[in-house]
C-alpha cells in the first residue's frame, strides 16, 4: 500500500487556521464502510459483482417520467445545502428503489454521507424486536435501529403503505418522519400509493410533512422487471 503524500498516511491535515481537516486519502476507506452499513440491496449494490445503480444508467420511458428524473437530479445537485426531502411514486416495477439506492450511493461517494435504505417491512420488523418479549412499551434500545433510523444523514425509507398499517406501524413511521422532519434529515421515500392513499394511511400531519420537505414526483412507466424478462 502507497503513504499518502499529503498526510503522510495520518488522514489528517493541519489547516491554515491550525485545525485539523480530513485528508481526501481517507474518502475511499470512508465510503467503504459506509455502504457497508448502508443496507442497500445486493441487487443495487454489489461491489463483487460490479453492480452498483446510478443516475447515468437510468433512462426515463415516458414525459412524465423525464420531467420527474430532471428534478431528481436537480434535487442531489442541492440536497448537501438545501436539505430538502425526495418522494418517489409509482406502480411496480418503475425504478423508484433503483433511483433510490443510485442517490444514496452518489450521496455517500461525494460527502461522505452516513446512508442508510430500508423498507418499512425491515423496518417495523427491527422496530418490534426493540420491544420488550411481553409486548411492553419499554424504552428503545439504545443505538438500536430505531436510532440509527432517526440519526442516519440520509435515509430512504422504502415501500411506504406496503407493510400492513397497524395502529404500532403508523404510529412509528410517524414518529420517525416527524422526527426526521424537526431535525431537517434529508430523507427519501419510496411508495406505491398516491399522495391521496398515502394521506389515508398515515393522515395529514405526514402528508403535510412530506409534501412541506420536498418535491413528491410520479413515475409512471411499465413494470421494467417484466420488460427485462420480455413478458
Ligand atoms: N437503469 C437500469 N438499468 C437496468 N435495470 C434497471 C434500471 N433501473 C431499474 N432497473 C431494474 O428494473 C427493475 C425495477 O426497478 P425497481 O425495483 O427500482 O422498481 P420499483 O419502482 O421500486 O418497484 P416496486 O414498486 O415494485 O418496489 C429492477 O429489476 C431493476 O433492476
Ligand atoms: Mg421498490
Ligand atoms: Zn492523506
């Protein structure tokens, strides 16, 4: 392994005003474990194999769809000073979590951003296992999932109103987005549902929240899992 000239491998630098600074040396090591805890799927991201979505692969099929990619990619230009929010909607199989997992990757590859993916299925699921055995509404467990959920720079919370929206259910993603929200997190959503259906699950205190962040924007192609098959 090669000695950083800069820092001389200590990844640190003296800056003019005698502070330290990160060496750009310590960029890569960082992206590194960050995408290592940042749950995007395998399908997405898998340096072994070469895979990794990213915007300049993406190709829109419909106008709608091209107005929508042309304010994705305006909204990762912005989002390090602008700290707005993204929500992608659409049927299946329209690249929202492909889209999605391409912004976490830029994001963290260019800042060094913390992300972090994970569908509200995962999510609640992890959420639960927080829970005392007997169901008990005990404090969370620190530095549990929850936690890293509401702390992680940038978070994309996948297949919002897919997971069954129990009163438990609602109520944490609620309190997740909101808190989110307070702490201005940027922070991606994926859904299936319109903001009408949205509003029906989880009420208008969050729609008002998503719609407040940032830009909501369709997608409205055909299923591409069905057209890279050919059915
Ligand atoms: N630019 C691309 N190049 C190659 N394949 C792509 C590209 N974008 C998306 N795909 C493929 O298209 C399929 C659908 O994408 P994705 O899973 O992101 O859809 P989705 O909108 O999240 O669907 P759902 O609503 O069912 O979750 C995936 O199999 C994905 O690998
Ligand atoms: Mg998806
Ligand atoms: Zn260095």
């Amino acid at each position: 392994m090669t000695v950083c000239e800069k820092c001389n491998g200590s990844g640190y630098l003296v800056l003019e005003n005698n502070s330290a600074g990160e060496c750009q040396c310590l960029r890569p090591s960082q992206f590194a474990r960050n995408m290592k805890l940042s749950g995007i799927p395998l399908r997405f991201w898998n340096p072994d194999k070469d895979v990794e979505a990213s915007l300049s692969r993406y190709k829109h099929t419909t106008p709608v769809e091209k107005d929508s990619f042309a304010v994705v990619k305006a909204w990762v230009a912005g989002v390090k000073t602008s700290r707005e929010w993204l929500t992608l909607y659409g049927p299946v199989g329209t690249c929202k979590s492909y889209l999605a997992s391409a912004l976490l990757i830029e994001l963290c590859r260019k800042y060094g951003a913390t992300v972090r993916f994970i569908t509200v299925f995962d999510l609640l699921a992890e959420i639960r296992k927080e829970f005392n055995s007997d169901g008990s509404m005990q404090a969370f467990t620190e530095n549990g999932v929850y936690d890293q959920v509401c702390e992680v720079g940038l978070l994309a919370i996948d297949d919002l109103g897919n997971a069954k929206a129990s009163d438990f259910a609602v109520d944490q993603v609620s309190n997740l987005i909101d808190t989110r929200w307070r702490e201005k997190r940027p922070t991606i959503l994926t859904t299936n549902l319109g903001l009408d259906a949205l509003r029906d699950v989880y009420g208008e205190r969050f729609i008002s929240r998503v719609k407040g962040a940032g830009p909501v924007l369709q997608f409205n192609g055909k299923d591409r899992r069905l057209l890279e098959v050919g059915r």
